[in-house]
C-alpha cells in the first residue's frame, strides 16, 4: 500500500509518535509512506497546491490526515477523492467534535477513536465510519527485563483532575514516580498558559454538544478543589520527560502503571467522561501491570484481574495498589504477560488497519 500522511514537522513527541508508533509498524509489514509535513512550505495556500501535485504524479493508493479545513482544505480533499482513497482519523473526536465538522464529510472514511459522537459525524454527512481505539507497536513496545521498582508511575502531564488521583494515592504513603517535565508549575504559571481568547474560543465551541457542557461544568467544579494542583510529598519523585523507548523499560519494570483515562477534570464527577489514550495499550503492549479506572469499553479490550487492574472508586484504586504492589512477583507477573499476549493479539496498529484496508 503506498500511502500519503498529511504530517507536522517538530520536535516533540506530541509531532513524532505517529512516526514512531504507527507509521513504523505499517512499514514492517510492507506499506510504503510518504509523510508530507505541511509546515515545510512557507504558507498553507502553497501546502496545498503542493500536496495536489504530489498526489497526481506520484499516484498514492490512500491519504491519510488528521486535520481540519483550516490545514488542508476541502477543495483540495475532494480533488484528491476522485484518483486516491481517503482516510480522516479524528484522534480527539471524544471532546473535539467540532474540530472537523466542515471537513469529515469530504473524506472517503472517517475514523473515529470515540463512539459517544457519532451521531455529530452522520449529522454532517460522513456516511462511511468506523469506530476504533488507539492501539501499540508491538516493535518498538515490549518487556524490558530489569529489577522491579516498588512504585507506581505515571508518564504523562499532570494537569485538571489528574492532580487529585496522585495526591490520593501520595496521601496513602504509595512511592509514586511522575515523569514530566512541567509537574510543578504554580497557579499563577499556568493561568498564563492559556490567554482570555483560547478561553473563549474553546468554551464557546464545547457548549454545544452534552460532553462539552460536563467538560465546562467539571472545570468549574474543579476549579474550587484544594487539590486541584499536585500536593508536595516526599511520596512523590518528578523525573524529566522521557524518550518513546525509555517509556516501555519503564512500564515493564515498575510494580505499577497508572493510567488515568478521567478526562481532564472530570474525575471529580461522579460519572467521569472517560477516553482512552495512548497509554492505555502502551502499558500492556509493553508487559506493565496497568492500574486504571473502570470502564465498560475497556473491559471489552483487556481482562480485569487478568490482563490489567481497574477500580470504580478511589477507596477500591487504595485497595488494590497495596494489594499489588505488596503481593507475590509471580502473581504480577502473570498479569503482566497476559497483558503482553493480549496485546500482541487484538490491539496493534496493523490490527487496526486491516478493516480500513478492506473498506479501501
């Protein structure tokens, strides 16, 4: 399959893990891809002229973007649908729906990563959908063996209610590992992170739809909460941010793998709005022992007490931290490889590209 990505070039891992995670998998197995970085051009009028070009010369079977009209546009999605298959993946469409309104329509497939807004996507217009979660590349993710570390860790930036569940589990004397490079900013820091207009902005477009209005309710809510930001503790370490192939070592070596799917502040909520990240099948794919909250979906994609640990409430997730951060090796091992078999079998990317190669 010879196959365009409507790319970002950057630095960081947010711009580089679908080279990292996806795309390398898909090149295993003997896909080709070309990635066109669009901010390679000096504006996006000569982006798109660009990517038409590319597309009739070098005759791609399938695009593939995740992008808004305001990247790529329409016009040019539907010149390139009439010769070449094309493939919107909406990574956020949980609490951005509205990222793609004008543009999910053009494209042959759309991919949604969430299923609560679906209805939003028919509305628009996209006739042909599929619904699917992220998965992990078995490649690059796997057991790292080394001595156990007798804590609980969390890759991730800790922002909303995220705060709350490790200052629950510091509070309970759990060592607690946090690998982030901007854990401890003080309130006044962050506020400055987002200016009045991006307020706006995002408020205006989350109001109108159910989620959107729980994800402002729960902010406000939050917004009171003491524990709003990270408690100082000497339970709790901040290690720098680390590389994609550092996080399997870590995952595979630490007792304990916390994987918060609470969206942003809704953990505070009796009925969090719950998404499931990349994390969620980087820590099985990689032999980590997951604890994370309950959640109907993802007991359709690994076993309780099997292949991971959920909990409903924060007196269950106490619980069940004490009881396998103290029980036999052993016991946690043979969740941990299950985790890694369950893994290899339903939830890798290639997994997920087969339905979408037999829909092209």
């Amino acid at each position: 399959m010879r196959i365009i990505w409507i790319n970002y070039r950057g630095n960081s891992n947010m711009n580089n893990w679908i080279e990292y995670s996806i795309q390398s998998e898909l090149t295993d197995n003997g896909n080709k891809i070309y990635n066109f970085f669009y901010n390679d051009y000096q504006d996006l009028k000569s982006a798109n002229i660009k990517l038409l070009e590319l597309c009739r010369k070098m005759h791609f079977d399938l695009l593939i973007s995740s992008y808004d009209d305001a990247v790529i546009y329409k016009e040019t999605i539907l010149e390139i649908k009439s010769h070449t298959y094309t493939l919107l993946i909406c990574m956020d469409n949980l609490h951005a729906p509205f990222m793609h309104k004008k543009i999910a329509s053009s494209f042959n497939l759309v991919w949604l990563t969430s299923f609560e807004n679906k209805n939003l996507f028919v509305k628009w217009g996209c006739n042909n959908i599929i619904i699917q979660p992220f998965a992990c590349n078995p490649n690059n993710y796997y057991p790292k063996l080394s001595s156990e570390v007798n804590a609980i860790n969390f890759i991730g930036s800790p922002y909303g209610t995220r705060n709350n569940i490790i200052n629950k589990l510091t509070e309970n004397n759990f060592n607690f590992h946090l690998f982030n490079n901007k854990a401890f900013l003080q309130p006044q820091e962050k506020k400055e992170e987002l200016n009045l207009k991006n307020k706006l902005s995002s408020f205006s477009k989350l109001i109108h739809f159910p989620l959107g209005r729980k994800l402002i309710y729960s902010k406000l809510l939050n917004s009171f909460n003491k524990e709003s930001l990270l408690n100082p503790s000497n339970n709790l370490i901040n290690y720098p941010s680390v590389s994609f192939e550092k996080m399997s070592e870590i995952f595979s070596s630490y007792k304990l793998s916390l994987n918060i799917i609470e969206l942003r502040n809704t953990a505070i909520l009796k009925r969090p709005i719950l998404k499931l990240h990349l994390r969620t099948f980087e820590i099985p794919m990689s032999g980590g022992l997951m604890l994370t909250r309950r959640s109907k979906e993802l007991e359709d994609y690994f076993e309780d007490g099997k292949e991971m640990i959920a909990y409903s409430n924060y007196d269950e997730m106490i619980d069940k931290s004490k009881y396998y951060l103290n029980c036999n090796e052993k016991e946690r091992n043979t969740i941990k490889s299950n985790a890694r078999k369950r893994s290899i079998s339903d939830h890798t990317w290639s997994k997920r590209f087969e339905p979408i190669f037999k829909n092209l």
